[in-house]
C-alpha cells in the first residue's frame, strides 16, 4: 500500500502540551468499533465528566460564575466588612426606630463580622 | 474490580509502516506489538485491567497519576505511527480480551478501516486555541477596600459586563477564523475545553499542508491580536477529531453473523 507519509512536519509545534490540552485532544476521541466484543474497561463519559471537574481550576470557576467565596466571611475579607457595614446599618436603623433589635434577627454571620 | 490482562489497542495504520514500531514501550513500559491482518495492523500491547478500575476511583488526576502515563503513552504510540504514515487513532481505553480477538476485529473491518485511512491520507489534524485577553481597560473585579455597598455593586456589574462583552469578541473572532481558514482545508471542527473554561474555544482543522495553513493563519492572527484574541497552533496529530463512525458501525449478515463489508 503506498500512502504519502504525512509526518514531515517539525516536532517542535508539539512541545508544551499540558495534561489538560491532552486529556481535551484525545480523551473522548478516537475510532469507537461499535458492536465488537470489547472488554469495556472504562465509562468513558463518566470519567470525562470527572475530568472536566477535577481540572477546572478556581479562575475557570470563577468565569462560569461559581464565586461564592467572594461572599464568604471566612474567605473572603471585603464580604466581611460588608457584613460588619450591614450590621451596623441595622444596628442604627433599629435605634433610629426606637425599637431593640430583635434577638433572633443577629445571624451567626453577622456576629462573626462584627468581631472582625 | 477487574482482573487479569487484556489487548489494548493504540492506533489501526498501514502494516508495513507500522511493523517497525514492534517493541516500543507502551503503557506500563510494556513492549508494544502489532496486530496484523491484510494490510492492516493494529498497534497493542498488553495492559493490566486493574489499573483502568482504579482510575475509576479516582480523586485526582495528576501529572503524576497512572493515568496520566497512560494517556501520555496512548498519545506517543498513536504519534510515533503518524510519523510513519496515515494512521486510525483508537479512543483511549480500548481493550480486547485477547490478540486474536484483535485480528478478527481486522478482519472483519479491513474494508471498512482501509478506506477510511486512505480517505484520511496525506492530511493531519492540527489544534488552533482561540483565547480572549482579559482587557486592561476593564474596571478590576475586586471592590475597593472601602466597603461601599454601592461601590461594590457598581464593580461587580461592571466585570459582568466586561466579561460578557469578551465572551461575543471570542465568538465573533472563532466565526471569521472559521471562516477565513475553511478554503485552505479540508474539515473543521470547533470544541469547548473540558474544563469549562470560558476565554478559550478549540478549532480542530484537518490540513492536507501545513504551510499553507500556517501562512493562511498569519493575516488572521494580526487581524486579531490587536483586539486580544490569541491563536495557538500545534500539530501535527493523529485525526482524532475527523474520524467517521459511520465506517464502522457493526455490520451483520442474515444469520446475524458480523461480516466484512462489501
């Protein structure tokens, strides 16, 4: 059989490829021989799915909007003085009514934040 | 969990080619043989079935990872027979029971899979990574320390904005590249990264010439650098992306008896 060989191309461009552009290329890619008995050792789509968890990173994430963090208290210290802000907001609100604040009203949160 | 061992299979290519690649380390180190029927081989080699359990258990995938080896091995085997010729590469996880289960796939599909490699002769795949520049001009995500609650609202409607914005430039830039390299090859195809990334867009491109595809890449590339859409083009690789399945769907005869097809 005479096929034009179709590898003249320099090596180099091949160089930097991450587990992750691989993983992209190949991962679910490939000649599938339908109906073959074939000892089905791996479900592919399941371990796609696993992947493409496992390697988005935070930044990525962050771009498909899961950035919940950012509001975090614990993690995320402009949430915590937006907290303590909040608090004390309220705290004016409930003396400038002239009522008390209400004892169920102060979160876990809040009480957190205002010790910062 | 599994046990014992079966035949994994890399990449189906032209035999003769392929018969130099006897003994070459696949996955696990173990020597890689080819599997010949015709003038096909298959290339394989022994793999241990538990290892592919325990990647299904998996809570992380490293760089260090067996399955990281493993890919890596897939993917050396797969480009070491390109660089020997046309070549069929085979989804990663394949394996047969035994080697003569291997030939008897070959036999019954030597039609069907030398057409398809002589359909895919003299052309490789190569990957262009479409990524959008975050802009320098955008106002920062991150609120200043002030604690405005205003201020902080602004901010963030401002890089939603912002980020929708780079979203339609990244659109509208993989369209023209589409567009404007189509002529200089023969299939396209555009995928979303796996890791759900959304500043990057893949065109997977099926060139017959490498040059002209590189010199057909530099007007597009200039065209666009300025508006902070970078193009990254690597290859060549085996044609992963432009397999036809059709060719090899399963074919049976009145006695429901597989067959080679006609």
């Amino acid at each position: 059989m005479t096929l034009p060989n179709s590898g003249n191309y320099p090596s180099a461009s091949r160089s930097g490829d991450t587990l992750a552009d691989l993983l992209e290329r190949i991962l679910d890619k490939g000649i599938v021989i339908a109906g073959d008995v074939v000892v089905n050792i791996l479900d592919i789509e399941l371990l796609t799915l696993k992947l493409r968890l496992l390697i988005a990173s935070v930044d990525t994430a962050k771009q498909m909007g899961i950035d919940w963090w950012q509001d975090d208290p614990f993690l995320s210290r402009d949430a915590r003085a937006l907290q303590q802000e909040n608090q004390q907001l309220r705290q004016r609100v409930y003396e400038l009514e002239g009522t008390a604040q209400p004892a169920g009203d102060t979160q876990p949160d809040d009480v957190r934040g205002a010790r910062e | 969990m599994t046990t014992g061992t079966g035949y994994y299979i890399y990449a189906i290519g032209d035999a003769e080619a392929l018969a130099e690649l006897d003994g070459i380390p696949g996955i696990d180190d173990t020597a890689v043989v080819p599997v010949t029927h015709g003038q096909l081989s298959a290339l394989t080699s022994v793999v241990h079935l538990d290892s592919f359990s325990t990647v299904q258990q998996a809570t992380a995938v490293t760089e260090t990872s067996w399955l990281a080896h493993a890919v890596r091995a897939h993917e050396r085997v797969a480009l070491q027979a390109l660089d020997r010729g046309p070549v069929l590469p085979m989804r990663f996880g394949t394996v047969y029971a035994r080697g003569a289960d291997v030939q008897d796939m070959l036999r019954r599909r030597h039609a069907a899979l030398l057409a398809e490699l002589h359909r895919l002769a003299g052309a490789t795949e190569w990957s262009l990574k479409v990524r959008i520049e975050q802009s320098t001009d955008q106002p920062a995500e991150a609120p200043s320390a002030a604690g405005s609650g205003t201020a902080w609202l602004l901010a963030r409607q401002a890089a939603l904005q912002a980020r929708s914005q780079r979203t339609d430039r990244l659109t509208e830039c993989v369209e023209q590249v589409r567009a404007e390299l189509a002529p200089q090859v023969r299939d396209i195809a555009v995928s979303r990264p796996l890791d759900g990334a959304t500043d990057t867009v893949r065109i997977w491109l099926l060139a017959d010439d490498a040059e002209r595809l590189a010199a057909a890449l530099e007007p597009v590339r200039a065209r666009w650098s300025p508006a902070g859409c970078t193009l990254e083009l690597t290859g060549p690789w085996p044609p992963y992306h432009f397999l036809r399945g059709d060719a090899l769907e399963p074919v049976t005869t009145p006695t429901g008896q597989p067959e080679v097809r006609p």
